[in-house]
C-alpha cells in the first residue's frame, strides 16, 4: 500500500501557475509634456501593437462590437471574457489581437493597471491555442499619458510559432480523425478523455510542460497541459470545455497542491472531467495496472470538490448532471447493498476478461455493508469462478477500497 499511496503523491503534484499573470511593473515619472509626446510616436514598422485601447468613453461603444466579435469565433471559448466588466473585456480584445499577431506591445489608454493581470489569465484561460504565450506579461505605466504599454513574453519567435502551431493543427486532426461517427456528446468527451491519458506521460519539469504542445507532440506533461489539451481537441469538436483551476487535496495523505481541471458541458448540462486524475493507478506492490480511472469523467461537484476546490474569483454553474457519472450510465452503481445485481456485474466482467471492477455505492451505510460482504462473501465465489472458467489453479486479483468515494474496485488477472 505503500507504493499506491507514493503514486498518488506524484499525482497530485501536478503543477499550474497560480493566480493572476505575473506583471513586472514599471512606473515611468514623466513630465506632462514629454507624456504626450510619448503618445504622439508612431510605432508603424517597430514590430510595436497598432492596436491600442480606446479611452474610458469608448469603452461602452466598443464592447458591444467585442463581444460580437467573439461569439462569432467559434473555435475559441469565451467562458471567462463574458465574467469582465466592458472596460475589461476591451482590454482582452487588444491583448488578444496582439498576441495572436505575435506582437512585441500592446497600448492600453486610460485603463486601471490593476485590472491587467486578471484580463490575461482570463484571456489565456479561454485560448489554449495561445501556447506561444509564457503567461508572464512585463507592462510600463506612463501615468501623465494615462498611457500603460504591455509586453506579452513568448516562448518561442513567430516563425517557430507557426511551425509548431502546424504540427499541433495535424496532431489534432489525427485525434479528432477517430471519433466514431453519430456518437453522442458523452462518447466524444469519454474518447479525448482516454486517448489523453493512453498517449501522456505524467512528467514535471518537461518542455511547453503548460500548454499543448507538450502533450500533442511530446506525449508528456503536467496538469495544465492535460487541461488545456482536453479544452482544445474539445472545442474542435464542437463541445464547450473550459479551463478551471484551483487546489486539490489528496484523500490519502491530506496534502494539497494547485491543480487545473476542465468544466464541460454536456447534453446541456456542466459537469467536470479531471484528465490528470484519470492516470493509472498503482494497483499492488511491484505492480502497476494499465487502465483508467473513470471518477473524474463527467462527475457532479458534489463529488469533485470532496478533493478539488476551484477558485473563489470564477463564477462557476452548478454541475449537478448525476445522470453523466461514469458509474450511473454503465450500472455499476449502487444506493444500497444488493448482492445478486454485484455478483451478476462481476460475473460479466470477468467472462469478459475486464481488467477491472469497479463498483460505485450511494451511501456510507451501503459502502460499509458491501466492503465486509464483498470481502467475505463475493470474493471467495469469484475467484472460484474465475479459476474454473479459465482452468487456473491460482488465482491472482487484487482489491482496493476508497472511503472517502464510497469505493470498491478489483482488479483481475487472467493467467
């Protein structure tokens, strides 16, 4: 047990930049003169942002235009601009002209300073296509201008940008090529769930470790890759997915880290799906099991936050689409102890040579019941079962019990 509890430890060490974009501010003391000849520059031809932000009386004329504008764009979410006041959202439109365009700056007239680093992570938080971008953001305040001038830092120079925005455009098309066609919303999110856990290494400290690349052409990654992938094979289907962040707490050893996850909607209704929660599991000393875990696929928050807690400056819906959980929609779950209905499922999983079982229960009083009855009872009857089916003289499984989940899964083996 030792072991398993280590492999949650590397799982939930799953890092994400926290917070507000890190700004390096500036304050330039100028005289009033000298401002406005700073203001009078024309930048054409420096590789400076032409797009500057309108001052505070144009604000309420131009956000209407801004918000048109992104729901037009529908390969991009607009989950987080939607939460900015218009003076907000006319900031997010300037960056994101900007650093689409692979700008060196972008002007900002008359906006609070304040306000800046909020708009960016907002703005990165819709647009996981912006791998290029490091999320650090240095800015010069000209205070008798009422002039601010950000300085977007890239990872990589445009050219390299666009060479590698190409392999993750064909990477993509690759994955999405799979789906199966006339399956619904469900069976989309549940097929980028597994191939991004199938095809990605859990791996701290790797290359473009908090954007996409990592995972679409490195196969490796920490969370806010995980996330970040799933929010944009997602859009690429046709499905709302967006990024959330927050912590998120290991129920074995109490420890908590910042984490990121995705909330998704599906057939209308949000839920959240946790891609880097999903990983592989240690199942026994020596031994670890290939397979997926399914908890955090379409789960309800009343499940999710027993470990994962979002940040209190994101309004987030009510995700209460129990019906989506894994375990309801495939019959393994259970409100009470029934015997017969789990010695039926187990006896299927095991004709079908299922590398696991995993059964779901709706209450403390139902798990504790089953946990003693599974154990003493079912147990001894399937291994039975399963050594005569398959003509084993030994049988080999092993048995893990969740507390905090209300679950019972065991994992088989066949030779």
């Amino acid at each position: 047990m030792s072991r398993n509890r280590g492999r949650r430890n590397r799982r939930i060490k799953r890092k994400r930049r926290k917070g507000w974009i890190w700004i390096v501010f500036i304050l330039v003391a100028m005289l009033l003169a000298a401002g406005f000849w700073m203001l009078g520059q024309n930048y054409e031809g420096t590789g400076k942002d032409e797009y500057k932000s309108k001052p505070t009386a144009a604000w309420k004329e131009t956000a209407e235009t801004d918000r048109q504008s992104k729901s037009q764009d529908e390969s991009t979410s607009d989950f987080y601009f939607r939460q900015l006041s218009e003076e907000e959202q006319h900031i997010y439109m300037s960056l994101l002209k900007g650093v689409s365009s692979h700008r060196e700056s972008v002007e900002i007239l008359g906006a609070d300073t304040e306000k800046i680093g909020k708009v960016y992570q907002f703005l990165l938080n819709d647009h996981p296509e912006l791998f290029w971008c490091s999320g650090t953001l240095q800015m010069t305040h000209y205070p008798m201008a009422e002039k601010i001038e950000l300085f977007p830092e890239y990872l990589y120079d445009n050219e390299e940008s666009m060479r590698r925005q190409k392999e993750i455009e064909s990477a993509a098309q690759e994955w999405l090529a799979d789906i199966p066609e006339n399956v619904s919303e469900y069976e989309k999110i549940k097929y980028l769930y597994e191939q991004i856990v199938w095809r990605t290494e859990y791996q701290e400290g790797g290359a473009d470790d908090q954007n996409i690349y990592s995972v679409l052409q490195n196969g490796e990654s920490v969370c806010a890759g995980y996330a970040k992938t799933m929010q944009y094979l997602a859009g690429k289907a046709g499905i709302f997915v967006t990024y959330v962040t927050g912590t998120a707490t290991d129920p074995d050893t109490g420890e908590t880290q910042d984490h990121a996850w995705n909330l998704v909607k599906c057939d209308g209704k949000y839920s959240y799906v946790d891609t880097t929660w999903a990983d592989p599991v240690w199942t026994g000393e020596g031994t670890q099991k290939e397979t997926i875990v399914y908890d955090y696929l379409c789960c309800p928050q009343e499940q999710l936050f027993l470990t994962h807690i979002p940040e209190e400056s994101v309004v987030l819906p009510v995700c209460d689409a129990y019906e989506q959980e894994y375990y309801r929609k495939n019959n393994r779950f259970y409100e009470n102890y029934e015997k017969q209905q789990i010695c039926q499922a187990l006896r299927e999983d095991v004709e079908g040579q299922k590398s696991e079982s995993a059964l779901k229960f709706g209450s403390a009083d139902a798990f504790g019941q089953a946990e003693v009855k599974i154990r003493e009872e079912i147990l001894p009857e399937m291994v039975q079962y399963l050594g005569e089916l398959y003509g084993l003289s030994t049988v080999e499984y092993f048995y893990r019990e969740e507390s905090a989940f209300q679950k019972i899964t065991i994992y088989w083996k066949y030779e």
